[in-house]
C-alpha cells in the first residue's frame, strides 16, 4: 500500500503550497479547521532521516504558512507539531509537520501535567544527554544533498552507528 | 507601572521585556538552569516542568515572543538544532520517539513570553498524549478555507494553484482541475524577502495573541504600546 502522505501530494485538490523541496496541503480530517501537513516530498519515516537543508527548509515555511493562518482565520494561536516515532503518536510513515490553528475554547488537548522531578532525576537526565551533545551544531555542512532511509544524523562517535540504527529501524515500525 | 509603560519608547519595552524575560535571564545566566547545549544563536535547556523526563527547551538567545517574529536565518538554524536534540534523546534515553512541539499564543498553550521549541522524549506506554483528533470537514468548510490560504499564500508566497473549470463530461478522477505552479530557489527567495516586508502583520497577531479584540481600534500611536501592556500582564 503506498504512503497516505506521498499519495496526497500528488493530489492537488487540498494543495495549499509547493516547492521543490516541500508540499502543504489541508486536511479534511483535521485537529482543527485549517490543520495544514507540511512534508518533505521526499520519503522517509523520521526528521533523523532528513539532511538539513531539508528539515531547515520545512520550518521556515511552517513558520510562514502559521503566520498565513493568523491573518487569514482570525485565530488565536497556532501549535506546530511532529510526532516522531510510533511512541510520540506519528500514524503515517512518513515524517510532517502538522500546523494547527487554535482558538479560544477549542476542545484540542495539546497539553500536559509537569512532572515532578527530583534534582537527582533531573542532574541524571542532564548528563544523560550532555553525553550526546558533542557535536550538535557541528557537522551540518557535511552533510550531502541525498537523502538515503538509512542514514542518520551523525552525532556522537562513530562506535554509536550500530545503536543509532537499531534506534531508527526501531522507529520505522510504523504501521 | 501602567504609567511607565506606556511611556516607554518602542526600544525601551523591549528592552523592558527583556528584563521581565525568565528564559533571558537563563540566556545571559542570571539564572541557572540545565544546560544541553549552546552556541551563538541559541541555547537548550532541561524544562524544569517537563512533560517527560528529558524535556528540553530549545530557545533562540535572541528575545522573540512568537514564531512569526523569528527571522529565518535563526528558524532554520533552530530546526537543524531540534532535529540533532530529537536524536540526541533517542541515544541518551533509548525512547522509542520524540515530538517536537511548538506553541504560538496563550490558546495554544504557550506559558512563556519567549519563544522556544519543546523536544520531548518519548517511551512506549507513557501518559503522554499527542494523538490528533480527526473531525471531517465539509466540502464547503474545505473549500472556503483552501481558497483563503491559497489567495494569501500566492499573494505572500508566490505559490500559484490555478483552478481550471473541468469539462462536464470529466469524472472527478481524471479531472484533475488543479495546476500547481512549482517554486524555484529564486522563487522562494522573493517570498522570504516579501513576508520579511510583513512586520505589521506580525503586530497584528502579537495582538490577537495577546488576547486584546480585533475590533477594538486604538489610536496608530499608542496601539504597540497597548498591546505590549497586554502581553505583559497577560503572562505575568
Ligand atoms: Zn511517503
Ligand atoms: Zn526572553
């Protein structure tokens, strides 16, 4: 069965915007009237998969297209969100951006109870990822303009790869 | 302090704002937090309220109170940052998947008067809940709101779907009324250069997002200062 994503970009009907990188169109089943999904029109599963130049790409027109959505319906607010992963509730495979307008007492629960952590949870967490962090920032003239599934973002030491591609073929597993 | 306000230079508040800016006293470390990770344009943190363990805040050093107010040099460098913290989580946690999560205005959830983009971590089974809801629009609802966005976007973005009227005889498969116009880098170019143009837009939503009615019309002169009295004591 071919991607619902890749199907409806090549349908124009909903089609909002298009360029040679990226594809917006409106849902017709929405969080909201004007939910917009915003996707690269290159398939992959997850934002991991994509160079920067394409995911750089895609958030700046999100930012334009939410700031279309202010002046055209008169909305309150807008919420852009990825779900990344099976887990982070992502229900097609193939990575978007979901814009949504938000008005005053819409019945949209996007929110969440803080958790209380402990300063020792909490220092943990920090190190956790401050392991990680090395290289962010560093490396995104590198990358090339080719886009295989495979291929992940490349930060840490290379003695990680192994774990990072049972990572991402662990988030590939999306119905 | 009303009075203060309101004779402040457009300068001044926002050099007030700034003052008032928990996450830029963080920037400037006036305030400690949990660092991740920094450079010249941005910084992230622990959020100390986190919807997950391992919830980071991704913020633009500069002050922006909303998206639409981020120059797209700092949006792009900010989505490269999001997506290499996004993996950063899955390698320190071992989560199974991530959202990336922004809120624009009160209504949408936004607690903090400094823009900033959540990465969240995210386990199998947890309590957290992104799902949307999938409530079918009309054909006419449809209809209506593709031809606003399409107007405004090919006004703003250059982006073009010309509606073709469909030969009777056609069936709506082989119809294929639509012909988009694709972009050219150059293209896209323009449309960043003509959105740039649209600073007063930006003030107009800063108003709506700030709670303050369209309808109310305040004098050219003080409505900045207006709408940035709201915005301030809306978050305090
Ligand atoms: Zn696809
Ligand atoms: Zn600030």
């Amino acid at each position: 069965m071919e991607c619902p994503i890749c199907q409806k970009l090549k349908e124009n009907k909903n089609k909002i915007y298009e360029d040679e990188l990226v594809t917006a169109f409106l849902k017709d089943k929405s969080a909201s009237p004007g939910h917009i999904i915003l996707a690269p029109k290159k398939h992959a599963p997850i934002i991991e998969n994509y160079d920067d130049k394409i995911v750089s790409h895609i958030f700046v027109i999100a930012n334009k297209l939410s700031s279309i959505l202010f002046e055209t319906l008169q909305i309150h607010g807008t919420n852009i969100l990825v779900n990344n992963g099976l887990a982070a509730g992502q229900d097609v495979p193939h990575f978007h951006l979901n814009i949504i307008p938000r008005m005053e007492n819409d019945s949209l629960k996007l929110d969440w109870t803080p958790k209380q952590l402990a300063e020792d949870e909490m220092k943990t967490a920090e190190l956790k990822l401050t392991q990680f962090t090395g290289n962010v920032g560093n490396a995104k003239q590198q990358k090339t303009e080719t886009i295989e599934v495979k291929e992940a973002e490349t930060i840490g030491n290379g003695d990680e790869d192994e774990e990072e591609n049972y990572l991402i073929k662990h988030l590939h597993r999306i119905p | 302090m009303q009075e203060k306000i309101k004779n402040m230079s457009p300068e001044e508040l926002k050099e007030f704002q700034k003052q008032q800016c928990i996450f830029c006293h963080i920037v400037s470390g006036k305030v400690p937090s949990k660092k991740i990770y920094e450079d010249n344009k941005c910084i992230a943190i622990l959020d100390i309220n986190p919807a997950n363990i391992g919830h980071i805040l991704l913020l633009p050093k500069e002050h922006y109170m909303i998206m639409p107010q981020v120059p797209d040099e700092i949006m792009a460098h900010l989505a490269i940052i999001s997506k290499q913290l996004s993996n950063t989580c899955l390698k320190a946690f071992q989560c199974q998947g991530t959202n990336i999560f922004v809120a624009n205005g009160l209504v949408a959830g936004q607690k903090a008067q400094h823009f900033m983009i959540h990465v969240i971590p995210r386990f199998d089974g947890d309590d957290l809940n992104f799902t949307l809801p999938e409530n079918p629009l009309t054909e006419a609802q449809l209809k209506q709101i593709r031809d606003m966005l399409r107007q405004k976007v090919s006004a703003l973005m250059g982006f073009k779907i010309e509606e073709k009227t469909p030969l009777p005889t056609q069936t709506q498969e082989t119809a294929n009324p639509v012909e988009p116009i694709i972009n050219t880098k150059d293209e896209i170019d323009k449309t960043i250069d003509k959105i740039e143009k649209g600073a007063e837009e930006t003030e107009k939503i800063l108003e709506r997002l700030s709670g303050k009615k369209e309808a109310e019309t305040t004098p050219e002169k003080k409505k900045e200062k207006a709408n940035l009295d709201d915005i301030s004591k809306l978050f305090s």
